[in-house]
C-alpha cells in the first residue's frame, strides 16, 4: 500500500479491508520488520 494522505471515506474503506485481512496483514509486516532488522 502506498503511504499517503488519505480522505475519511478511503480510511473507512481501509479500515475494513485491514479487519477482513487482520491475519493477513500482521504476517507480512511481522516478515517486513524481519526483513529490515
């Protein structure tokens, strides 16, 4: 996902879509921060 300033209404959106992919999400930024340290 890029970084950058987002509307309430694409907040909400990704809101969801991060608690749809809760699991998901935590698994790669768990290797993400593996990968950088």
């Amino acid at each position: 996902m890029s970084i950058r300033a987002y509307s309430k209404d694409e907040k909400f959106e990704i809101l969801k879509v991060c608690e749809a992919g809760h699991y998901s999400i935590i698994f790669i930024f768990k290797y993400y921060f593996i990968y950088i340290f």
